[in-house]
C-alpha cells in the first residue's frame, strides 16, 4: 500500500519533467510558429501600412515641392463709370496684362531638398513601425508560452496537492500523523486551485494578446521546442558591435537633414523675389494700343526673414543635439539588452540542473512521507522548492527571448542606412 501512494505521488512528477523537455512538433502538424505569428501579423496590423501611408504622402509632397509659381493674367479698366466725360466707357483704358513670378535663391531647390528629407524619415517609420511589430509579437508569442507552461505546473500542483491531502486524511484517520497535517493539506490544496484558476486565467488573456495580433491560428498550439532551445550555443543574434546604422540613429540622423534642409530653405527666403509683367493697353477714346511692361519685388521693411533664419538654425541645433543623445541611448540600451540577454541565458544553463535536483528532492520526501519516514513540513518545503525552480526556470526562458527580441530591435538596420548620416 505504501509504495502505491509514493507510485501516485510521484506520477505527476513524471509529467512536469515531460512538458520542460518538450519535444519538438511533429512533421504537419498544426503549430503557430513565431515566423507564422509575424506573418499574419504583418498581413492584420495597421500599424506598418500606416508608416507605409505615410511615405507614400512624403513622395507625393516631393512631387508639390518642385512646381513652379502659377503666372497669372489681369484684366484692368480705368477712367470708367466716373462723372463728366468718364460717364460710360468711351475715355476708358483696358488693360491685359500677363504676369510672371520668378523665384531667386534657389528656393525651388532648397524645398525638394525639405522633401526629401522628409521622404527619408518616412521610410525610417517605415521600417521603425515593421520592427516594433516584430517585437511585441515575439513578446506577445513568448508570453503566451509561459503563460501555459505556468497554467500547466499549477494544474500539475493542484493534482500533487489533492493527493497529498487526501493521504493526509488517510493516516491522520489512522492515528499515523496529528490532525494538524490534514489542515496543512487542506490550506496547500485551497491555494493550488486559486494558483491554477489565476494561471488559467492569466493564460487565456496572454492568448488573447497574441490572437489580437495572430488572429485565430494563435488560439492552437505553439511551439514549445523553439521556447525550450533557449541559450543554445547556436541561437540568437550575434553580439551587437554598435548603433551605427540602427533605426534609432537613421530617425535622428534623418531629423537632423531635414532641419539642415529646413535651414537652407528659410536662408532662400530672404532673397526676394520677381513678378514679370507684360500686357497690352487699349485706349477707348482713340481707339489706340500700347505695351505695358511691369517689374515688381517686395521691400523687407518688416520681415527681412532674418528671425526665420535664426529659428531654423536653433532647430538645426537641436536636431543635432537630439542625434548625438540618440546615439548615447542606443548604445546604452544595446548594452543592457546584451547583459540581461546574458544574464538569462546563465539562468537558463542553470535551471536545467536546479530542476532535476528539486525534482529528486521532491519524489523523494513524497515517498518518505507516504512511508512515514519524514514529517509533513519535509514534504511542503520540497514541493514549495519544486514549483518555484519551476517558476524559475519558466522566466528564465521568457526572459531570455524577451531580451533576445529587444536587442534584435534595437540592432535592427535600415536598408541604405549608409545613405544617411
């Protein structure tokens, strides 16, 4: 009889080491794999046709910033309607006249160049809306794997701690441990079914997250091999050698352009510029015609565009600033993913033993207090010491990925980045 309850106690045991040495998925089988997730969330999410929108309305500005001013015609009439012999319009005088604006200082140029700037940013969003969806789906994908992997170890300690109470009532009933065991069990088994209900809800809403960006293939299974070969010597990115060419210092080095354009534009401002005039007068009264040319250009009594030239190199400057600190945040947060990379990837190299070692500690004291061998509190220590190694080595997991998903953000590199500087 005793060796049947240590037999009973120690099957769930059996089924916690099965599920952390997850085999990978068969062949055909249906399993959303990350690359899948990314997929289908690539195809659902608004985010990156939202940047895509917006480059595409770039490209169209650059195509506004290259035309030239409108001429325009005017008619005017003069000595007409008045009083005297300018009553009607026998003295009055007609003139058609067809003006031309010309630009000076190169203002034509200076806004293409504002547009391409912009042009640049765009596609900096661009790739920066694609990259931040690939990190919360890989966030949102690794979430939902410890969320079940969490929900079933509660499930597995709810199953322990129902056996553990029912042995507990059996020998407090025989007069083989105090009464108090029977509590102590009875108070393990109502946390376990909290545990477990709190762990099945928390992984419901994980699938939720990831259904949101997955759609329904992330309600099936996922692949729990590729969650378990973290901080293997052949996974992950290699080590980032810097920022140079990331996303983060593409963005501001592209601000930092169009600040330098928006300069030279306002510095093309101040050159004033021509309106061409060229008609011809008609003369009602003697029935005769006359050409009419015209010059005109403004005078900077008031706005002499200097103030604007002052605003845009502040903006210049602080464009440039704001780059500099871009590329001091980046390296930092590069060499805090890369440090918590690998710090979770020690815990990872050691929760391996750690759980083989709980889990030993654990069949152990269930089989010695099944025999009477060992008192009960053995007995809770080693299974508390179980659950949080298996805890443990969960996050371990998660966090690795986590870490591993953030750097590839952070390392991500935009296409022609070298184009930017």
């Amino acid at each position: 009889m005793k060796r049947l309850i240590a037999a009973v106690l120690a099957a769930p045991l059996c089924v916690l080491v099965a599920q952390a040495q997850t085999s990978p998925p068969a062949p055909g089988s249906d399993v959303l794999t990350l690359d899948q997730a990314l997929t289908e969330a690539g195809a659902r999410s608004p985010g990156p046709a939202a940047a895509e929108a917006g480059r595409l309305s770039a490209e169209a500005g650059r195509a506004v910033a290259g035309l030239r001013p409108n001429p325009s015609v005017s008619i005017d009439t003069e000595n007409a309607l008045g009083t005297g012999p300018y009553r009607g319009f026998d003295e009055s005088d007609t003139t058609l006249a067809f003006a031309l604006p010309v630009e000076l200082g190169g203002k034509r140029s200076a806004r293409i160049a504002v547009a391409d700037a912009r042009i640049r940013r765009a596609e900096v969003e661009v790739a920066v809306a694609a990259a931040d969806l690939r990190l919360v789906v890989a966030e949102a994908y690794v979430a939902a794997i410890a969320a079940d992997r969490r929900a079933a170890i509660a499930e597995d300690r709810l199953a322990v701690t129902a056996e553990n109470l029912r042995v507990a009532n059996d020998r407090v009933m025989v007069g083989a441990n105090p009464p108090i065991d029977a509590q102590r069990a009875l108070l393990e088994e109502a946390k376990a079914r909290t545990e477990a209900d709190t762990a099945r809800g928390a992984a419901s809403a994980a699938r939720a997250m990831l259904r949101h960006y997955a759609g329904d293939p992330a309600l099936g299974a996922l692949d729990t091999a590729w969650f378990d070969r973290a901080a293997t010597g052949s996974y992950g990115p290699a080590t980032a050698t810097g920022a140079e060419g990331t996303l983060a210092l593409a963005a501001a080095a592209a601000d930092a352009e169009a600040a330098e354009a928006g300069l030279r534009l306002a510095r093309t401002q101040r050159a004033p510029d021509l309106t061409l005039t060229a008609g011809t007068r008609r003369l009602e009264a003697s029935n005769d015609q006359a050409m009419v040319f015209g010059v005109s250009i403004p005078l900077p009594l008031f706005d002499s565009g200097r103030a604007a030239v002052t605003q845009a190199a502040r903006e210049r400057d602080h464009a440039e600033a704001r780059q500099r600190v871009a590329r001091f945040d980046a390296d930092r947060a590069i060499a805090a993913a890369e440090a918590e990379r690998d710090r979770a990837a020690t815990l990872v190299w050691g929760s391996n033993p750690s759980l083989a070692a709980a889990g030993e500690a654990a069949r152990i004291a269930r089989i010695g207090y099944a025999e009477g061998k060992f008192d009960q509190m053995v007995l809770l220590d080693a299974e508390r010491t179980l659950l949080d190694t298996q805890r443990a080595a969960i996050d371990a997991r998660a966090d690795y990925h986590n870490a591993v998903a953030r750097l590839a953000r952070l390392t991500t590199r935009l296409r022609g980045a070298g184009d930017i500087r």
